[in-house]
C-alpha cells in the first residue's frame, strides 16, 4: 500500500454520481490509485460534477481555480473533471482550464485506464461519447476492486440511465443520453457481491429507474422479486422515478413484497396543467393525486416525496396556488425545491422568465408548507416502533445513527451496536431532521 497513489474525488449532486464515483475509484484503484480524504497531497484530484443545480459550470470553474496552487505545487499532480458538466462543456473545460488533464463523461468512465495510459505519456485525455457498449461489463474486475473490503451497510446500484422525456427544464437527456437498462442477471450478480461484502440494503438508481425494461420482459417490479430473493439482502428502495411509469405491478408491490420498504420519491414538479404541459411532463395534477392515491391503497403508510420548480417561466400566482392545492392534498413526508434557474439547450431555456424576487418568495412559501408537512410526518412516528438499518457512529461517544423503513434518520445511544445491526426501535423524539429512539430488541 506504501507505493499506492492517492486519489482524491469530488462528488456532487445526485445519489447516480455517488455510484458512479465509487466505480470509477475502482477502475482507477486496479490502476494503482487509492482513495484519500484530502486533495492537498492527492497525485490525482477528480471532480464528479452534476448540472442539476443552478450555474454548475461556473461552480465548477470556480472548485478547479482552488486547485492552482496544488498544481503548482506539484506539476504532476493530475486534475480530472468527469460527469454531466464535463459532457455539457466537452474540451471548453480545458480551454478554460488549461490545468486540466482529463475530461470524462458520465457514458465512458470506463475507459478511464486508457485514459491514464495518455495522461502518463504526457498528453491530455478528453471522452464525452455515447459508446454502444455497456459500459458495466467493461469496467474492471481485478483483485481490489469491488470484490476487495467489506462495504457499507447500504449501497447504491444503477439499473438504468438516461430519460427520454424531454421535460422543458431538464439536461438530463443531452448529458446521460437515451435510455438504457441493464441486463437483470447483471444486476443481480453485482446485488448478491454487495450482499457478500455486508450490504444488506440497496437504492437501485436511474434517472428514470421505474422506465427499467430489462431483458426477457423484465420490468422494475419484476427485477425488485428477483432481488427479494437474495438471502442476506433486507432491504430494497429505488430512484428517482417518473409519473407516468408507475405500472400496475410496481404499485401492486409495495403492498405485496416484504423487502420493498415504505417510500418512493415520486416528483411532480408542479400542481397547475398549464405549467406541466408546458414543462412536458405528461402527466396532470389530478392524474398525479389519482396515483397517489392509488399507491396509498396498496401500501397505507408509504411516505412520499416530491420534487417542486417554482417561478418555472410563465408560472403565474394562479398556478403557482395550484401547486400549493397539490402539495396539501398529498401531504408530503420530504421534498426537494428549487427556484427555476435555466439550462442552456433546454426548450425552457427560450422563455419569458419570472421576476427572481417573485419566484424566490413563492420558494419561501413552498418550503415553510413543506417543513410543515416533514415535521409533522417525523411527530406522528413518536411512541412507534420501526426497524432501522444502523449504518455509522454519531455525533456523540456511544450514538450510532441509521435510517428507518421510512428514510427518516435515527439515532440512538447504544454503544454496543455496530454498522449493519438491523435492529427495532421505539421513537422518543422528533428532531428537525431526525428522530431519537431506544433499541426493543
């Protein structure tokens, strides 16, 4: 390990990206590279960008300018940007950032070994393709790599990547491409090696992940029974999911399937027509309420979360208060917002913009309704027993910190319990993002 080099990646944005970075560490690690906390003596710093959030080019510039003086410091030092900034902006990274030696898409971080055999000749290395191949079967399996050290007590696991919605507001489809599901005897195999390493509960993730149709037929519902089936595995969520792909037998297995817990993140974006339509989603306010609905009768205690656009462009106060109708009608238990911020290439990035000052106070309103809502959710769970999956130490001597069924963050003072111990709880209190409990069992 003495002659390791260290690694340091940045990770931004959604839970695909966390997946991602670890898979790239591992193609990196069979190339020599181990991880370390701190850029400040890293022989190699990566940036895992997302271009969700507002101005994320910019803040990424702004992250690579940080690192002149290490590079300065250190001329071999290698810099690295990879994800959905690096495919939106290509070779302008390093136009901007003459710093930079590598630029690498979110479709082929699996070449990144070829690409390390560029930069150790001394030249740059850029790849924002599209390439056929899966890039899953050409990542390296050697010794080291996700076969080596026991791994955390949750994991994510990709199953599908890209979307082809199109809404009005959204990179996704320029930067991860069309959709694409992996092979169900893939995904299996890599579940029951994560079960191996001492993962007893697994996110699948996608950027429309109920849209997954796998080989033979095989639909998110029947890839979920497929995974029950894994002994040692206990637990099962997915995201982030899309309205209109709400099948029947998803629905049908939250009520019926014992590992599927109660949660399903379920964005909606807006509750006025007017703004889904022109957002391109699909889907109407009431249609989204009748699906509610209908995934409340099959699982009764399922918390749902949302995502919410405010001050979208021609949003009015008229659809704006529809928006807030919608989010009282379904009481969520967590939600994502934001204030509208555009993306250049996207159909919305065209249209008349709200005044910024508007659609910030309509962000205000929109999250103290959605606190609300949260708070409430976490003070009905008090004197409730849930299960929860410990996963690290908390903040104090003797606390350890998990996630119930629900998601919801737990903590408890009970030093003898270590990450993996999948325990029963009693809630005892509501905190402002957590809850507290004492171990029943």
């Amino acid at each position: 390990m003495a002659d390791k080099k260290k690694l340091y990646i940045r990770t931004y944005g959604c839970q695909m990206n966390v997946y991602d970075s670890e898979r790239m560490a591992e193609a990196l690690g069979a190339d020599g590279y181990a991880e370390t906390d701190t850029p400040d003596d890293a022989d190699m710093i990566l940036l895992n960008t997302c271009h969700i959030r507002e101005k994320a080019a910019e803040k990424v510039y702004s992250e690579l300018g940080r690192f002149k003086g290490l590079k300065a410091d250190n001329p071999e030092l290698k810099i690295g940007v990879a994800g959905c900034v690096a495919q939106a902006e290509g070779e302008e990274i390093m136009r901007r950032q003459p710093m930079v030696d590598l630029v690498v898409g979110p479709q082929t971080y699996h070449r990144l070994p070829d690409m390390m055999e560029a930069l150790a000749k001394g030249e740059k290395a850029l790849d924002t393709d599209f390439p056929e191949e899966d890039k899953f079967e050409h990542l390296p399996k050697r010794p080291g790599a996700r076969q080596g050290a026991k791994h955390r007590p949750a994991a994510f696991l990709t199953v599908q990547e890209g979307c082809d919605k199109f809404c009005a507001f959204c990179v996704v489809p320029y930067t991860r491409g069309a959709e694409v599901s992996r092979p169900p005897t893939r995904i299996l195999s890599e579940a029951r090696e994560l079960v191996g390493r001492g993962v007893r509960e697994i996110t699948l993730l996608g950027q429309n992940v109920n849209a997954y149709h796998g080989e033979g037929g095989v639909t998110l519902a029947g890839l979920i029974w497929a995974l029950n089936d894994i002994d040692g595995l206990e637990r099962i969520r997915f995201t982030t999911s899309h309205p209109s792909d709400m099948a029947d037998d998803l629905i049908e297995a939250f009520g019926t399937c014992a590992k599927l817990m109660p949660y399903l993140h379920l964005p909606v974006q807006s509750g006025s027509d007017r703004i889904l339509k022109r957002m391109n989603r699909g889907h109407t306010g009431e249609e989204y309420l009748k699906l509610i609905e209908r995934i409340r009768a099959a699982r009764p205690d399922i918390l749902i979360s949302g995502d919410f656009i405010t001050g979208f462009p021609e949003e009015t106060d008229a659809d704006f208060q529809d928006t807030m109708a919608l989010i009282r009608a379904v009481g969520y238990g967590q939600a994502y917002s934001f204030k509208y911020s555009s993306r250049p290439g996207t159909p919305a990035a065209e249209r008349t913009l709200v005044d910024p000052d508007v659609a910030n106070a309509r962000l205000q309103e929109l999250q103290a309704l959605i606190s609300t809502q949260q708070r409430a959710a976490q003070d009905a769970m008090i004197g409730r027993e849930v299960s929860v999956l410990f996963e690290k130490p908390g903040r104090f001597p003797g606390q350890m910190v998990g996630k119930s069924d629900h998601l919801h963050a737990v903590h408890v003072a009970a030093p003898e319990l270590e990450p993996g111990d999948l325990k029963r709880v009693r809630i005892t209190e509501s905190g402002t993002n957590s809850l507290a409990a004492v171990v029943v069992d």
